[in-house]
C-alpha cells in the first residue's frame, strides 16, 4: 500500500530501534495529491483494524495496514478539522491541536478506543527548556518522572526521562504489557529528552524505561525521578500522586520560618526505621510509617528529643546499605508504605513538635543494573574515568558535579524532600569524599583539578549551590555536613567564602572524647588535653555533637561497652559521657540504643533490645537523657551561644591529677549561667572549692549521680551558697562534693 514512510523506518520502529518514532508516529503534514493533508500513523501490534475518529466533526476514516506487524495510517483530507488552509502556520497549528481519537479492535473484536500518545503537546515549555539547559530547573520533578495528566480531556501519564546517549527509549509498564513497541518515546534532541504522553496509564501502574543504549544493549531502568517504587528486590517505578495529601502542618511551617537554628535548642534522635522497632507478622517486621509517627513521636515527647534524624529514607535496593546507597532519590521507602504514609509521618511528628531531618546522599549511588550507572550506556552521572568516577571504598558511583543536569538532578532533589515532604533539614553524608579528589585514593589514581590540587572544586560548587537554594527557599530548614577533615568555612556563609551550611558535626570531639573515656580512670590524667583541645576550635564553626550510628557499628560495640570499669562504673562512665556532651557548646546527636545503654553493638536486623528497661540500670540511663534534654530546652545559657566564644568560660580545665573540669554556660540577655563540675574519677572529691563569676546561691539542678539515675547519690542538694573568698582567679567561690564519675550542673538562682 502506498505511503510515504520508508519501509527501513517502519522495521526500526517495530523492531524498536527507531531514534525518533514521533517522525513517524502521530499527526504529520503531508502534501497527498498536489494538496496538503495529515497522516495520522499508529503503531497497534495488537489490532485486527484501526480507524481515527475526529472529535470535531465526528468523522471516522479507516486506516490502512501498512505492515502486517501492525503499522497503520489514516489520511486525513480534508484535515481533520474540516479547514481548507494550506499554510504552514496554520498546518503546524493544527498538528498542534488535532482533535482525534484511535479506535482499534483486537483479535477477540473488543473496541477500545485512545488518544494518540503522539498527538499530545509536550509537557515541557520553552521555559522550561531554558532552565534545563541551563541546570537551574529547581522543579525539574514536575516535569521530568511519570506526571499525572490530563490532555484534551482524557486523562494518562507523561513520562520524560533523561538519556542523551540512547539510541531510543520506550516506556513499559502495565499499561501495555511491557511491550515497549506499543510507546516508544519522541526525543528532544537539544535537551537529551525522551518524553510520552500514555492516554489511560494511571497511578497504581507500574512502569520502567526500556533504553536501547549507546553500545546496542537494551535494558530496563528505574525512573531516576519515580515517585514511588516496588519493595524490593522487585525493582519497578510506580506511577504516584504526591499532590493530594491534606497537610495539618501549617503552623510548624509558620513557626519553622521564623526559627534561628543558631539560638535554638537542638536535641536529636538518630533513627533507622527499619528496626527501631519491629511489628510481628510485618515483612521483616518493618512497621508502616503511620504506626512509626506514632510510636515514635509519643516516644521523643517523653525523652525531650526536639528532632529526629532518618537515616536514609530514599528507595534502595539492599536494606544492608541502611539506605546510603540508593537508587530511588525522589521515592520513599516501600518498606513502610507509599508516599503519602511518609507525609503523614512527618505531618504527625510536626503536630506533636518533633521537626524531622532525613540523611541524604549525593556523593555516591550503587551499581545495580536497574538504577543511574551507565543509565543510556554511558557514563551520564558518573565520570567515565573510575579515578574520579568510582568509589574505592564503598564500590560505588561518584556523581559528576561538574555537569549542569546532574547538578540540577541533585539540587532539585533536595528542595523536593522539602517541598513535597516538608521535611525540615538534610544530613548530607560523606562530605569529606565530596571535596577532596584524592580521597581514600594511593598516588597515581587520582586526576588533579585545573589547577593541580587536590580539591574537588565541581563538588565545591554544587555544594555551595544546594545551600543557597535550600536557605533561600525555605527559611528555617537545615543542612548539616557530615565532614571528617578540618576544611575551613564548612557551616560558614556561601557569601563569606564557606560551603553554606547550617551546621558542620564535630567528628574531632567525638573521636577525641570516645577515646579518652575508653582510659581507665587512673591513667586519664594523662590525656586531659583530650577533653579540653576541643573548646580551642569549638567556635572555628556551628558544630553538632555527633554519637551517631558509626561509632556502634563494624566492631566498635555499643558506647556503654566501650566504657572501661565494672558494671556500675561502665553506667556511670555513660552518665558522665552524655552529661558532659550535654553540657559542651554544640547541638547534640544521638543514635537509637544509645539513650538507655544498649549493650549489643547495633544492626539493622535487630535494632534496640527495648526488654532491657525491665532494669533499673538502663531505665536509669534513659531518665539522664530525657532530663539533660530537658535542661538544654529550659536553660538558654545551654543552647542560645552554642556558635559564639562568649557563651562559655573555663573555670578550671587544667587539674589534669584530679582528671576533673569546670567551666561556665551563658545565655543571651539575663540568661542566668550554669555552672558544671565533672568528675572524670571514682574517687569522692568533697569539699572541692571552684570558683565562680557571681556570688549568691548556686542551686544545683542536676545531678549525673542521682539515685534516680542509678548513682550514688553523692550531691549538694538543694546546692552552695558563695564564701566571699577569691579562688580560679574569680572574686568568689563556692565548695562542692563532686561524686564519683559524675557531672553536676548549677545555676545561679539568686545573685547576691
């Protein structure tokens, strides 16, 4: 039959190999017979016959079999809209907007009639080009993905997916048995593009892209910008609406832009959900993420945590990675429900007053076959070079940050948990392997930058754009750096030279205080500088005290086995730990076990064993934590000069003999300052004379060695009244019993 496609085009189409199917497929116009027309082609492998239907007119013309694999085509003259206008604008228009259905009838003579996926307009505008090309589409996530749509009245999903490389890209899914022929897609080529309308695909469907790649491979891809996907190992993107979730949370929000994460009380709860707590008769015992809002935010209320920290929460393919190697950037989780259970999370922790921060990963992503590496066949968010584009330590893919579209993949990624999610901050893992090119790398297997150093100054970049678009966008929300090394200006102004972020945890404290805790008592006067080498750079940035998940793993043990001493001196030794990290200026971090003396070395099959609060020892752990989260809260001078030299004073941190530490917190205004006295010995110290900066009564408010706790219950309740005799080079002093192991806190509560 004649017809003006080649016959090569139509086998490259059928045998699903064509670059550019909408050539051939959709409206064209055509000049049949000395006159112009539109050819209507279809590609209906399924179909017995076809006809297209003009909506307008109501006109039906039969189509023609051009090959007996299924390729049809209708010409449509006059045009389908019943105009005599021969001109090119107004053919182009037409096209544009031609107003037609596909009728077919199968083998078994079902009608169906559908749009002609070919015959939609794009999704995306010129504007929308523009800030693509331009790696600035902070919205790229409505574009790009599955997108509910509705053209022309009739309601489907449009599918685009970046693949530059790609020979050609079908979608496949439920919708069309996962034959990817029925919906090859069109291309943009400027943009890299592939893009379809699919009339009747709906949410619920499961879908791939099916990539021919650069090499003449064909394989199956998840959605980088999915939603939703299958719970693993079943590896499917779902089709979702992410828009329809009636939020609650309108006064957080309020509150939350006018909230100075400088100033504020800041006590986390590090948490990994698939095993915080277990749900029998559950797959794997995963609870949902409505029961987990639940339980979980009853249970910071009681401890006093002002936020959680989620370890990842973005869909990944191995549950052993704890989610820091992920597939799914923009999809929550299947393990714990679709993607309005996780807003329901975040909306219930919000009304009870827990804000929510989740990990985040744009450093690195796995290998499996389904997700970003070699996504067309090359090297497209990765470096083609393994010595800047592979992860020596972890096996994993680096991100190329020095391209525009995979910079704007992740900067868009970020302001999507935020604006979708409205969650409250971003942990972004790994820093340290962000910035420096030769990190974990031997001599000869790095590539220097332009410059010759050894800085990663793309990762630099993108870096500091993710902070000023998240900070300009959403007052309130942090970020915070997980970042190992002593790079200046991490938590500083994008503005003042520094990375932009909110907060920068303090990974020397941590080290040097875990290991001087784990010395015996009696060899800890030789290591005093270990505490107090700290409060030389503690204000060098906004730093957060991190006693994360990392320091309970890999054969480390759980911080109270890492506590020397006997049984009661291993508890009290934790005491005197938090009491200590409570007190020292910083934000604080805790992960999940910690807060009542987890023995067992965490895992995530496991989790927390929760039968130990049947003892008094680790219900006695719990109750410290809850009340030193509770005194940050009600005492500013523990929280408002966290950043600021001018909220703390050394009283004395040189009594290395007596392995002992007092120094003074102070808050902004009238905050009246707290006084702390560790003991970093089980020796009873009484009658200990510390100066102080004021005279009055000195009420003491809280005690690591507290019956309630489990200690001893050496104190100085109700507390010290001042002598009037200089000491630590202060005009007064008090003298106070310090107990065994043990911190004691008091406030001047009546100056004289």
């Amino acid at each position: 039959m004649h017809t003006q496609v080649s016959l090569s085009s139509i086998s490259q189409l059928i045998d699903g190999t064509h670059e550019n199917p909408s050539s051939l497929l959709g409206p064209h116009n055509i000049d049949y017979r000395g006159s112009s027309a539109v050819a209507v082609r279809s590609f209906l492998p399924e179909a017995k016959a076809a006809w297209v239907i003009d909506r307008l007119s109501g006109q039906r013309r039969a189509m023609r079999r051009i090959h007996p694999a299924g390729f049809f085509e209708a010409i449509c003259d006059p045009m389908l809209d019943g105009s005599q206008s021969n001109s090119e604008d107004a053919l182009n228009n037409q096209l544009a907007q031609s107003k037609y259905h596909i009728q077919m009838t199968n083998e078994t003579g079902k009608i169906i009639e559908m749009q002609d996926p070919y015959a939609a307009p794009s999704i995306l505008t010129d504007f929308d080009r523009y800030l693509i090309g331009e790696g600035k589409h902070h919205q790229l996530y409505e574009r790009l993905g599955a997108q509910l749509r509705t053209v022309d009245g009739q309601s489907g999903v449009n599918f685009a997916v970046w693949a530059p490389n790609a020979r050609s890209v079908q979608v496949v899914g439920d919708f069309n048995g996962w034959d990817g022929r029925k919906h090859i897609a069109r291309v943009h080529p400027n943009l890299g593009i592939w893009e379809l309308f699919i009339p009747g695909a709906k949410a619920g469907d499961r879908y791939k892209f099916r990539i021919h790649s650069l090499h003449g491979e064909w394989v199956d891809k998840s959605d980088p910008l999915g939603f939703a996907a299958e719970l693993p190992p079943l590896t499917a993107s779902i089709v979702t609406d992410i828009n329809n979730y009636q939020w609650a949370d309108v006064d957080w929000i309020e509150r939350r832009a006018e909230w100075n994460p400088m100033h504020e009380p800041m006590n986390v709860y590090e948490v990994h959900l698939g095993s915080w707590q277990k749900g029998p008769g559950r797959t794997h015992g995963w609870l949902d993420y409505r029961d987990l809002a639940r339980r979980l935010a009853e249970y910071c209320r009681r401890m006093n945590f002002t936020h959680v920290e989620l370890m990842p929460v973005n869909e990944h393919p191995f549950s052993g990675s704890w989610g820091y190697q992920a597939v799914g950037y923009y999809a929550p989780t299947s393990r714990h429900g679709n993607p309005e259970d996780f807003m329901y999370f975040v909306d219930y922790m919000h009304q009870h007053g827990i804000g929510v921060i989740v990990d985040w990963v744009p450093a690195h992503f796995p290998k499996d076959g389904h997700g970003l590496r070699r996504f067309d066949g090359s090297a497209l968010y990765e470096h083609e070079d393994p010595r800047k584009g592979e992860h020596p330590d972890w096996g994993t893919m680096i991100f190329n940050y020095g391209r525009n579209e995979v910079r704007n993949f992740l900067v868009a990624n970020a302001l999507f948990w935020l604006e979708k999610y409205h969650i409250d901050g971003l942990r972004v893992d790994a820093v340290a392997s962000m910035l420096y090119l030769d990190y974990s790398r031997e001599d000869g297997d790095w590539i220097p930058n332009q410059y010759g150093g050894r800085e990663n100054l793309e990762a630099l970049d993108f870096l500091r754009e993710f902070n000023v678009a998240v900070h300009e966008k959403y007052p309130g929300v942090v970020t915070a750096a997980e970042e190992s090394t002593a790079w200046p200006g991490v938590s500083r102004p994008t503005y003042d030279g520094g990375l932009g972020f909110t907060y920068k945890w303090n990974m020397g404290w941590m080290n040097d205080t875990l290991s001087y805790m784990r010395n015996e008592p009696i060899h800890r006067r030789y290591h005093q500088n270990e505490l107090t080498f700290s409060l030389i750079y503690a204000f060098t940035e906004n730093f957060m005290l991190p006693l994360s998940h990392d320091e309970v793993v890999h054969g480390k043990g759980s911080l109270i086995s890492q506590m020397p001493g006997d049984m009661w001196q291993k508890f009290a030794n934790l005491r005197l730990l938090y009491s200590y990290m409570w007190t020292h200026p910083g934000k604080k971090l805790l992960f999940m076990g910690g807060e009542f003396a987890q023995w067992n070395e965490w895992n995530d099959d496991d989790g927390p064993d929760w039968i130990l609060l049947d003892f008094a020892t680790h219900r006695g752990v719990q109750q410290l934590v809850a009340d030193l989260n509770k005194l940050v809260i009600e005492n500013p001078a523990l929280h408002q000069l966290d950043f600021n030299g001018e909220g703390f004073e050394w009283i004395d941190c040189m009594n290395a003999d007596d392995s002992t530490l007092v120094y003074i917190r102070k808050g902004l205004d009238d905050a009246p300052p707290i006084l702390v006295c560790s003991n970093f010995t089980p020796v009873v110290r009484r009658g200990y004379r510390v100066g102080v900066p004021q005279s009055g009564f000195w009420k003491e408010i809280f005690n690591s060695d507290g019956e309630a706790y489990g200690g001893s219950n050496v104190g100085n309740y109700p507390g010290r009244k001042t002598f009037g005799e200089g000491h630590h080079g202060r005009a007064d002093s008090i003298s106070v019993d310090l107990p065994p192991l043990a911190t004691v806190i008091f406030r001047l509560d009546e100056p004289a």
